[in-house]
C-alpha cells in the first residue's frame, strides 16, 4: 500500500478535493464538520470526503462521503487532495506535497498544558513524541483559533511558518443560530420535558487514571434535586460510548449520552453545565447559560497536567461561575439557586468576553472563505 501511495505522490493534485478529520478518525464532527457543512454552501464544486478508521464508520451521516483510514481510497486521496482539514492528526502519517494546504482547526481553547509545554510535566514527557509533534506541526498551513488566549498558546507550543486565523470555532456557529423550535425539539428527541431543568455532566479525561471515574454520583445528585431535574451524563470521548453508570435508563432522570453523535446538541438542551477542565467549558459559555464548575481533585490535576490559569480563582475572566469541590457542596449550589445567581452570571459574562470574542454564528463561513478562498460577495442592493 505504501508503494502504490508513493506512485499516487506523482499524480496531479485534484483542484477540488478536500480530505477531512477529526479526533482521530472517529467520524465527522468539530469543526471539520462545520466548515464541510458550509464548504458544501458556499463551494459546491470542492468535493468533501472523511478520512474514517473502520471501527467508527458507524458515526458517519448517511450520504457524507468517506474513505477507510489505510485503505486504497485513503492513500489515494491524501495524496491527490488538494485541501486537508483536521482537528487533531491524520494517523499513519502523510507526505504533504507542495500545492496542498492544511488547516488544523484544533479542538478546544486550552486550560491545561499543550504541544510544547508538556516537556515540563515527566509523565506526559514520557508518552509524547515531540519531534514528531514539530514535524506535524511544519505541515499546518493555517491554525484556526477561538480567541487571543489560545493564539498565544498556539504560537508557543507548536511553533512554525503557518499563517494565523483568528476567525472562531465553526463547532460554535450553532449556538448562535439554533432558534427556540430547534431547541425544543433537540430536547424532546432525548425525553426532557419542557418543565423540567436539564444539567449536562461533562468531565474530561484524567491523565494520571484509568477509565471514566465520575467525580459525582450522578444518581444521588438526581435524587436530591428531585423529578424537576434531569442530569445527562456524556463521558469523554477517550473512554469509548458508554459512561457506564448504574441505573440509567431513556426515561429515567438520568441518562448516558456519550454516544450522542453532536455534543453540540446536548449542549443546546442543556439549561446548566457541570464540567471540571473540558475544554467544553469554553463553547457553552457562547449560550450565556449557567456553568458550575465540580473539581475535587484540581490539586493533583494541575501538579500532573500543568493549567495555564487558575480556573477555581474566582477571578473575573478565569472562573465561569459557581464552583463546587464535594457532592454536598453541588447539591448545595442548585438548592440554593447560586448556579444562576447574579454572581454567577458576572463571572460567565467576564469569562465569555475573554474567550468568546470571536464567535457569533459566522466562524463557518469566515473559515472557508478564508481557506478555500472564495471571495465575499458584494452586499445586495
């Protein structure tokens, strides 16, 4: 397969093919998907199609075109694609050929250490590759960011010659454009009635931990907020499809959504977020909804991973809202009404100001235009 791809090097480059991915293969999603979405928009004649490994071709839309990771088809359009989109790697690696421009897009505003930065910290050292970070790296042509803190973070740690797109997360798009129909249908598809509050639980992955080791125990949480409350569980997308957690049931008041295919729209059916260092902190900020922020072990998670701020402070633009370190202390911020309190509310405006100033439901379009340069068209008169 190899020696047939080194023959496809040698072949002309396809003017309007673009190859895209995201985590790793696992499917369309991000912001590859949403720059796909509005590439099919704005440029119909760019053909997209999704770099997938097998075991996640189930996730892929019907009708999205894609190609097997290792297959023929694979290699064939890595090297003859002219454009290439993806938020983290293509895996197996690829020689990129001159013509071809690569946008990594990433996939969240960092709080913990990235790229560089983790040579500080031994047992992430440990695990990276840095040379192949760098040579990675050397091949981006455009590193899309969502706000000032992550460009500065972009530029220290994986340092190169690509141009600088401060234009916002095409994923984020939606939580500007979704009307209240939408919303409410998103919501009755995953069994929330229209009275009752909905709280999604979404934690990260802990690098010093194996398996997904919730930090609250979403059943008694349920309990004590009562019927009114409906919790939904998404576990990081490390530990496969299921959080696995006892006694979760479609109608029950707790419910896994981990195989969800769009996180997008959990957030959009969620009233409030409880999260810890997700990088999804900072996209549902964008919806101006409340965001508790449940840490227990950030001791030791910011000794084993470093953070670039200190997201308990409660300093204006660090924290983005309550704060909770025990699961009375959670029960306790809903019972008590602070997670929506007017103190709150200042915290996640500071907060959405400093890392949501370029989202507004256009990031898409932005992106592509930029990328696939189609010119903007002149105001209609």
């Amino acid at each position: 397969m190899r020696a047939v791809y080194r023959t496809d090097l040698h072949r002309p480059l396809d003017p309007d093919l673009a190859v895209y991915g995201a985590y790793w293969n696992r499917g369309a999603a991000c912001n590859p998907a949403a720059i796909h979405a509005k590439a099919r928009e704005l440029t119909p004649h760019i053909r997209g199609v999704w770099a997938v490994s097998s075991r996640h071709r189930d996730r892929m839309p019907p009708g999205v075109p894609y190609v097997i990771e290792g297959s023929r088809p694979y290699w064939r359009a890595m090297a003859t694609a002219t454009y290439l989109v993806n938020n983290s790697s293509f895996p197996g690696g690829f020689t990129k050929r001159p013509g071809q421009r690569y946008l990594q897009t990433h996939h969240g505003t960092p709080l913990k250490t990235m790229g560089l930065d983790q040579r500080a910290y031994p047992e992430l050292a440990r695990k990276a590759d840095f040379a192949k970070i760098l040579a990675h790296v050397g091949q981006w042509d455009f590193s899309l960011s969502a706000n000032p803190h992550s460009t500065e973070v972009w530029d220290r740690v994986y340092p190169g010659p690509y141009q600088r797109l401060d234009l916002g997360y095409p994923r984020n798009d939606v939580y500007f454009t979704a009307t209240a129909e939408d919303i409410a249908k998103i919501r009755a598809e995953l069994g929330i009635h229209a009275d009752q509050t909905a709280i999604l639980y979404a934690p990260t992955h802990r690098d010093y931990r194996e398996g997904f080791v919730p930090d609250l125990d979403p059943e008694h949480l349920a309990r004590e907020l009562g019927p009114d409350y409906v919790v939904l569980v998404r576990a990081h997308y490390f530990y496969g499809r299921s959080a696995e957690i006892g006694g979760s049931t479609p109608t029950g008041r707790v419910r896994d959504v981990t195989a969800h295919p769009r996180v997008e729209e959990l957030c959009l059916a969620a009233d409030a977020l409880i999260t810890d260092y997700s990088s999804l902190t900072f996209d549902y900020a964008c919806l101006d909804r409340p965001i508790v922020v449940h840490a227990p072990d950030w001791d030791t998670y910011r000794t084993t991973r470093g953070t670039y701020f200190d997201l308990l402070s409660g300093r204006p633009g660090d924290t983005p809202g309550a704060v909770t370190a025990t699961s009375d202390e959670l029960v306790e911020v809903f019972r008590t009404g602070e997670w929506r309190s007017p103190a709150s509310a200042a915290l996640r405006t500071a907060f959405r100001e400093r890392f949501c100033p370029y989202d507004d439901g256009q990031a898409a379009e932005r992106v592509v235009r930029r990328f696939f340069a189609v010119p903007f068209a002149p105001p209609s008169r």
